[in-house]
C-alpha cells in the first residue's frame, strides 16, 4: 500500500543546506505523532531567511505497519531535525540512524515559534564559530597559562 498521498516541492531544496520537518495537521502549529501524522511541513532554514520547502500529504492508517512508518522516514530525505508531538523509541532510533534528529514539543507549539528558536540558535553558533577564528591560537595560550599538576596520590 502506498502511503504518500502527495509530495509538493515549492523550490529548489538542494540550495538549503538546513531542512527542518514538522509533524503538523494544520501547517502553523506541531500538533502530531510522527507515526500517525497526516502531514510534513518541511521548511529550508538559513541565519535570515526561511522558506517552505515541500509538503508531504500521507494516508492515515492505523496501528503500526512498516511501510506506514518507512515512507515518512523517506519524506524526512535531507532534514536535520524533525518536530512532533511524540515518537517511539525505536522509530526515534531509526531517524538518528539516518541523520535525523526528533525533537518533542508541546502539542500546539508554534512552527514560526520553533523557526525563530533554530535561527536564533544558527546566529548563536555563528558567533562562536567567528570568535574561535579571530582567535585560532587560544589552547596554545590556555596551555601556556596554566600551570599543570599532577595529582601525587595517584
């Protein structure tokens, strides 16, 4: 049985190196359990920029079928992070496997919301990234400076 009822792309997803999916019945809010969710809302994500990627519509089955769960791992294709309300453990296992990471949420929460939080986070580790390049010899002078000792009573 094919479970993917359809699969719209709106742009060219090769140019977003950072794809985010969202387990969502409505597209605004994270309201589902990846197992049983009608809908992926996947976003491309960059430091100032977000943009709906691709929608992927699945048909709703119940109880837990291999197929079922396979072709929602394939719609995460890219994705660094999936949102949802809930997972299972060994589904949640699988994602790592491929490189997916599931974040929980609280029913309802915001996609924009959560949009926000991960650009947040990327300006964050931008800065990190541009501090440690203005200052690449920082463990040699951290070694300098401190004085080692090792611990007699060893």
């Amino acid at each position: 049985m094919h479970h993917v009822n359809r699969n719209f792309r709106t742009v060219c997803t090769s140019d977003w190196s950072m794809r985010v999916a969202f387990a969502s019945s409505d597209y605004h809010h994270v309201d589902q359990h990846f197992g049983a969710t009608p809908r992926l809302v996947v976003y491309g994500v960059r430091e100032d920029q977000v943009t709906l990627l691709k929608v992927v519509d699945f048909t709703v089955v119940c109880g837990h079928q291999e197929q079922k769960l396979t072709s929602r791992i394939e719609a995460l294709e890219d994705c660094v992070s999936l949102y949802c309300v809930a997972i299972g453990d060994v589904v949640f296992r699988q994602l790592l496997q491929v490189g997916v990471r599931a974040v929980r949420v609280s029913q309802g929460t915001p996609i924009a919301q959560l949009l926000e939080q991960i650009q947040a986070c990327w300006a964050e580790n931008e800065q990190r990234s541009q501090r440690r390049q203005r200052e690449p010899d920082r463990f040699d002078r951290l070694l300098q400076e401190t004085h080692w000792e090792e611990d007699a009573s060893q």
